[in-house]
C-alpha cells in the first residue's frame, strides 16, 4: 500500500482543507450571519439557511471531518509508526512529537463534529425532535464545540505544517 | 465570560494554546 501513500495525504490534504473551510464559514460567517437575520424584523429571516444551506453544509463538514481523520491516521501510523500517537515521547523526534500533537488535536476535533455537534445540529435544525429547551441546550452545546474547534485549529494546523517544515516561531 | 463566545477571543485562545503547546512539544522531545 506504500505506493498509494502520496494519493492518501492528497485526500487527506483536500478534506481538510474542506473540514476545516467549512468550520470557518460555520463561525465566521453562518452563525453571526444567522442571528444578524433573526434580530433583523424586516428581513427574510434565518429559515432559508437553516433548510437549504446548513443542512448541505453539515453533510460536506461531519463527513470531511471523518475522512481528514482516517487518511491522516493512516499516512502517519505509515511514515511515524505508533509512537506518534504516544507523542514521541523517548524518541527525541522533533517531528513524531508535532505530529502526533497535531494528530491528538484532530482527534479530539472529529469527537466534537460527531458527537457534539451533529447530534445537537439535528435538534437545532429539527431533524430529530426536541423541545425549546432542548433546542436551547443543543445550541449552545454546539456552538462552544464549534468554537472550541476553531481555536483547536490552530495550534492543530500549526503543528500539522511543524512535523514537516519547523514550528513558526521557534 | 467564556472567551469562546466571540470570534476575537476564540483565536485569542487558539494562538495562546499553540504557544503553550509549543513549549510542551520542545520539553517533550527534549530540545
């Protein structure tokens, strides 16, 4: 399977990149544009995103997420074996280090998009259903997750880049 | 206040978690 590893971080590359816009478009701009639209008297209203936008948009995400994952999970248990998982810890291996810091961070990442906020998303766009006060809980359950998601992207990018090419600012 | 309730203090605590884990990677692979 060695010979298929440069399509795997390919893929792994694309979801990514798909996982991780999608989170962005989720907290930049969907989120504030949504309470902009609810507060907004006049307006059209939130409904149309909530049916035709977010719905689309958390098929690509969850499904992102899960394939980011295994083609990573499978590109760094091939090129760093197991101890990146257990951080390097007794190599003195810079990169095993980062990467399996990076590989920890998009693990506790795909936990959150699974079990945090798609279960929630569900109550919240009424997919599954839920009482107000479900709903209220669901958002913000989902919304700390998300937003814990954007900050852990960060580092998490970070140290992806860091296995390969040095931390930025050391 | 939860910092993640505004975008600013989101990444605030993204750039701040990446600077501590920085220091924890170079004490772990023992740099």
């Amino acid at each position: 399977m060695e010979e298929l590893l440069w399509l795997d971080r390919g893929i792994h590359i694309f979801f990514g990149v798909l996982w991780v816009g999608l989170l962005y478009y989720f907290n930049f701009v969907q989120v504030p544009a949504m309470a902009e639209a609810a507060a907004d008297k006049d307006g059209p209203g939130p409904a149309a995103i909530a049916k035709y936008v977010a719905p689309r948009a958390l098929l690509y995400f969850r499904h992102a997420a899960l394939g980011t994952w295994v083609t990573g999970a499978w590109y760094m248990m091939a090129i760093y074996g197991h101890s990146a998982w257990t951080l390097g810890i007794g190599k003195e291996s810079l990169a095993t280090t980062y990467i399996g810091i990076g590989a920890w961070l998009g693990t506790i990442m795909l936990f959150n998009v699974w079990v945090l906020i798609w279960p929630n998303q569900k109550k919240i766009l009424g997919i599954v259903p839920a009482t107000d006060d479900e709903k209220a809980a669901a958002k913000r359950i989902a919304f700390l997750a998300s937003r814990s998601n954007t900050a852990m992207s960060i580092p998490m990018l970070m140290f992806m880049m860091a296995a390969g090419h040095g931390l930025p600012f050391f | 206040m939860n910092p993640l309730d505004t975008i600013k203090g989101t990444l605030i605590a993204g750039f701040v978690l990446a600077a501590v884990l920085a220091y924890v990677a170079k004490c772990i692979a023992g740099m």
